[in-house]
C-alpha cells in the first residue's frame, strides 16, 4: 500500500456513529466497520441499530448498538461512556441524529403549505427539531471532546469529529422545515467554534453538508412520493438525488489522518444544489 492511501487506514480504532440505524448514519457507519473501525451504532430505535450492528457482526466486522436519543444529555453521556468501556476510548465520532419534522413553507407542488407558515407551524415541532439537531449535535460532540482529550493520557493522538449539517443550512430550502435551516446553520457555525477550541489538543472538527439523499428523514417522503422525488431532482445540477454509499468516501477521509491538516471545514456533497441556488 502507497503511503497516500495509508493515511486512509482507520483498522483498530474506534468509532461512535449517532442516529446510525438508516440512512447516512447507517452509511457512515459501514465505511468505519469495513475499513476496520470497531464501531458503536447508536439510534433512538434501539432494535434497528441492533439488527445493523448484528449485519454487520455477520459479515465479520466488530460491531455494537446502544440506543440513544441525543437530546437527553445525561443519556448520551452514558453512551458515550458505555463505548470508551467497550472499545478502550474513542478516536472517531459521527454527530449525525437528526430529524426532519414538519412541512416547509412551499410544498412540493410550488404552493404555499399554510401548516409550514411560521405563524401557523407547530411550536412543540420547532422545540423537538432544535433539541435534535442542534442541542443533540452539542451533546454529542461534547462527550466525544470530552473522551477524546482524556484518551491523550493513554497515549492517543487527538481523534476526529464529524457532524452532519446540511446544504439547507447554507441556503433556504422552502420545502425543508423551517426549525431544520437554522438548527444545521448553528451546527456549522458550532462546527468552526469547536474546531479553534480543540486544536490544541489534536481533535479536528469538520462537517459534512449533504443536499438531498435518498433517506428516511421527514418520514422518507422523497422516497415514497413521486412528486417529492421529483420535486428535488429538478433542483439537482447533478439531476438526481443521491444514494446513502455515495457519501461513503466523503466520511472515511474526514475520520482518518487523510484529513490530518483540515479542521472547522465544511464539506458540501450535494450534487450541484448550492451552486444552483447561486446563479
């Protein structure tokens, strides 16, 4: 192997990945097992991350699940200490959880959605929404800071920490719930913040900002609606949405040491939409 694509060997370290039952949680945390990572699967639906994390022992990789709902600190600090007991520390954490929770302001068809409107949406929706994509991405690089730096004592080098933002975090998407766009604006913002803070300690803080995949999120409605479907893939560059192994590679360089000098980044995979939106 070429020293270049040493830097990608993540083989015996460990990874924690959150809402990791479906969708780009799942993906991401596959790369980590088939690169050689022992990985903890985490998601609110435990007996989901179980059946994945058994799939995944199956098929040979070191694998463990742990259910986990991030907007509950003390839990997630409980997880998070249920990993370093398992697997020695924690050298890699994916900050993914995240929910789409209610209509946007357009609907698919181009009309205004009356229940999207901000003095019309459900305020318990935007609480929920912020308290698991903002506040849960806080708890969840928090502990991973937290088990990273005290693995410096036993001889780790730093560790790396991804969050998943969103390209709506960059541009309105009307279509998206509105609490969605700026949960994933602060946790790019947090993303920079905790980068300066952790470099220090060797810890790098990056993000990755994906555009439309092919998920279960807002209930899998691009995945069941046609029209839904549709709706996005006229807004794509690339001209279709995406499926959850693309990102695949994406995550592998931001965990390992290809990634050694790249901190407070945040990496758009979005199939053009970004530049789209900016012409």
């Amino acid at each position: 192997m070429s020293a270049t694509l040493d830097q990608f060997n993540i083989r015996g370290r460990s990874a924690l990945v959150t809402g990791a039952a479906s969708g780009i949680g799942l993906a991401y945390a596959e790369v980590m097992a088939e690169a050689g990572a022992r990985v903890t699967l985490t998601d609110i639906d435990h007996d989901a991350a179980e059946r994945e994390a058994e799939r995944l022992r199956s098929e040979g990789f070191e694998a463990r699940a742990d259910q986990l709902d991030v907007s509950d600190r003390a839990a997630t600090g409980a997880v998070f200490d249920a990993h370093a007991e398992a697997y020695g520390g924690l050298d890699i954490c994916f900050a993914n959880a995240g929910v789409g929770m209610g209509p946007g302001f357009w609907g698919a068809d181009g009309k205004r959605d009356p229940a999207g409107q901000v003095d019309s949406y459900d305020a318990e929706l935007w609480d929920r929404s912020i308290a698991i994509n903002l506040t849960g991405a806080y708890n969840t690089m928090r502990n991973a800071a937290r088990l990273m730096k005290a693995g410096q004592s036993d001889g780790r080098k730093g560790g790396s920490i991804i969050a998943t933002a969103s390209n709506a975090g960059l541009i309105i998407e009307p279509i998206v719930p509105m609490p969605y766009m700026p949960a994933k604006a602060g946790v790019l913002h947090m993303v920079r913040a905790l980068a300066l803070e952790l470099a220090e300690y060797r810890i790098r803080v990056n993000a990755i900002a994906p555009g439309p995949f092919l998920t279960n999120i807002g209930g899998g409605w691009a995945k069941k609606d046609p029209v839904v479907r549709a709706a996005f893939d006229a807004t794509i560059p690339l001209g279709s949405m995406a499926e959850t192994h693309q990102i695949k590679p994406l995550a592998l360089l931001l965990a390992s040491d290809a990634s050694s000098y790249m901190t407070g980044a945040h990496v758009v995979i979005d199939g053009g939409v970004v530049l789209g939106n900016l012409r």
